[in-house]
C-alpha cells in the first residue's frame, strides 16, 4: 500500500488552539512550534483546521466483517447464544476470515480518523488461528503506519470446547498480546475454571487479559470479583481489562463505589461500545477511582449486526449524549479518552501531538474538540507514522473555523 510520507504538518490547531507547525523526525513528532506559514512538498497544509491525536477504537473485531459484500440479512437467534450459532453457520460461506475482509474493515477505520486500535480475533475449533494471521497481514500493508494490538478471542467459549485453551496458549506464544474470555458464568457456566485458565496462560507467556462480560448486575459482579481476586494474586495489575462490564453500571452506588475503587488500584480498565439500551459507565466515577475508560466500535457490518461504520468518534458522542453529558469540561473529556488517554490501550506511552509521540494526527473542520464531538464532521486528513493514509478532495472540504 502506497502511501505519501510527510516531513510535518503545517497550520493547525492542536485542540483548538493557537495554530501551529508540526515537525516529524522519522515517525515521530520533533517539534511543535507556532505556525510560520512555510509548506513545501512533503509538509501537509492543515489551513488553520483542528487537530487531535487519533481516535483510538479500544474495542473492534477486525475480523468478522462482511464489510465490501452485498447486504448480507440479520438472521439467526436472539442472543449472545444465538448470535454465535449464526455466525458459526455462515463465516466460511462469507469468506471470514480473510485478508481481505479485514483489509476492508480497516480501511473504513482509517477513513474515520483511527491509526491505533484493540482488536479481538476469533480463536476456535473452526479457524484456529487463521484470524490473526490475516489480521496481520492486512495491517502489515500499511507498513507500520496503522498498528494493531491483537486479544486471542474465544467467540464461542472456552472450557465447553475442549482444545480452545490450548489454541489461546498457542496464541499467546505466537505474539498475541491479549488473551480474551467470554461470560464465564452464562457461557462457560464455569466462571473459575474459565478464569483460572486464562489468567495463567497469560502468567505464563507475559500477556494481558481482555474479557469480554455482558452478564449483568449481581452475576457479573460476581465474575469481576473473582477477576479481581487473580489479578492481585498473580501480580497482574495494569494487564487486566473487561470490555463491556454492563454489571458496573447496575450496582448499586456504594457496592460500585467499593468495586471500582479496588479495580481502580490494580489497574484494571474497562472498555465500552455505549450501547444504547443499557446503562452507560459512570465515567466520573470511573475517573474519581482511577478506573481507565476505552471506547470502541465493537464489529461492524457483521453477522451481530448490519450497524457500524468504523467511527470510533461517533461511539464517543453516542457515549456522551446517553450519559447526558453536555458540559464542556465532560465533553472535552469523552474527546481526550476517545484519543490521548487511550494510549495504553495500544501498548503507547503516550499518544498527543506532542514532541516525541509517533506522528499521528487527524484534522477535522471544527472549532475545537468539543464541537468536533458533537457534530463528529468528516475527517479531511489522517496521518499514521508521518505518513498520509487519507485526504478528503479539497473540492469536498469546506472552509474551517478558527
């Protein structure tokens, strides 16, 4: 994949502020200085728009989309259940996974503005690991420009299907970073032999846990409680994340209070699609305990759900409005965990247009990031590594604010 490499960016407004010459060395950023008005050929000509690190997607499944197909129909049963039986039914006649599937699926990700993502990777007795290799390669086209953090994914269960362990343990040895689980109690109805497989290979080959819980209130309070317990245990703190954890935002205050707060000290992240027709995450709560939020698109276009266009900005706003956060401060917040705090989601340090961060920016026509959230307009330029993976045609680009 060719894709033009730039020596900065000239004339933007970091966060909405004053304008300014961004300089890369490498892939990096060198310097940051107040605009000088100079652009030559490899320098990228922000006139005066917004940038924003890009958006991080904290949670994707790169590899499940029919995203480049005809309209595939919803069917199957309702259901985590149901919806697992169905795409087990159909993925090999759709071709998933594939290369170019996923190829397909990044490029929509890319086009909204994200360079960095989380992806789960399905891991079981029918592809083995033929998802991550795909995945691999499809990001491996960008050449360094777009990276992806790879969870071992157990779709369809782990202790009911004998031989999944293992698979996730020669996932893990292979380079995966994450080993992911799924509602131990209601899918594996084994919520400590799950855990306690998982959670040592992970002790075993040095790798973080990403699990995937839906249960909800007393139940899935339960299951965090014992994630809790062999996080301290096996000294995993920082390496723990539950994606989802619908549970949190059911307790009642002072048992969530108690919960986050002891999540909040072992390093344990959530991350959330915002569902619509669930309870948010308290995002101030989960700030007050320390408690890392990520957001991400969940699949799209795929046998779950015909929904998703690869807009991990627009998840924020979906996050944001059924919150009912309307503040400016809460809004720039959404925005910064949307972007910079979701460094560590991605294995980075740091993730800003700041010197020494990799050279990866987004420019949006907006006032600042507050404006760029509630109306989430197109992204007219995304840069990975120094490197311009899309550009919106100047005849579509209106003019900026600022």
């Amino acid at each position: 994949m060719r894709v033009r490499g730039l020596a900065g960016i000239a004339n933007v407004r970091p966060w909405g502020g004053p304008a300014v010459d961004i300089a890369f060395d490498g892939d990096r950023i060198a310097s940051v200085a107040p605009a000088a008005g100079r652009v030559g050929p490899d320098v990228l000509d922000g006139r005066g728009l917004l940038a924003l690190p890009t958006i991080v997607n904290a949670h994707a499944h790169i590899d499940k989309s029919w995203l480049g197909l005809p309209w595939q129909r919803y069917g199957g049963e309702p259901g985590t259940e149901g919806r697992i039986r169905h795409e087990r039914a159909r993925r090999d006649e759709l071709g998933i996974p594939s290369v170019e599937r996923t190829a397909a699926v990044l490029d929509a990700h890319v086009r909204h503005g994200t360079t960095a993502l989380r992806t789960h990777v399905d891991v079981d007795l029918g592809v083995g690991l033929r998802g991550i290799e795909a995945v691999r390669e499809a990001v491996a086209a960008y050449e360094g420009a777009v990276e992806a953090t790879i969870v071992a994914f157990p779709q369809d269960g782990v202790l009911r299907r004998p031989g999944v362990l293992e698979l996730l343990e020669q996932a893990a040895a292979a380079g995966a970073d994450h080993v992911g689980g799924l509602d131990p109690a209601s899918i594996d109805r084994d919520p400590v032999g799950q855990l306690d497989g998982l959670f040592a290979v992970a002790e075993r080959h040095d790798v973080g846990i990403d699990i995937h819980l839906h249960d909800p209130a007393e139940l899935g309070a339960f299951q965090l409680e014992l994630i809790v317990e062999r996080t301290e245990r096996l000294g995993l703190s920082g390496r723990v994340n539950i994606a989802h954890g619908f549970a949190i935002a059911q307790l009642p205050q002072p048992r969530r209070r108690d919960l986050l707060q002891t999540m909040g000290e072992l390093g344990i992240s959530c991350t959330s699609v915002a569902p619509l027709r669930l309870p948010q995450l308290p995002l101030a709560e989960l700030d007050a305990a320390g408690v890392r939020l990520g957001l991400g698109t969940d699949g799209i276009r795929d046998l779950w759900s015909p929904y998703g266009d690869g807009d991990t900005l627009a998840i924020a706003r979906q996050f944001a409005r059924a919150s009912s956060i309307v503040h400016d401060e809460e809004l720039l917040r959404v925005v910064e965990i949307a972007t910079r705090d979701a460094a560590g989601f991605v294995g980075r340090e740091t993730h800003d247009l700041v010197p020494g961060a990799r050279a990866d920016a987004v420019l949006l026509d907006a006032e600042h990031a507050m404006d760029a959230l509630v109306r989430t307009p197109p992204r007219l330029a995304v840069v990975g590594g120094a490197r311009l993976l899309h550009e919106q045609p100047r005849s579509d680009q209106g003019g900026h604010h600022g």
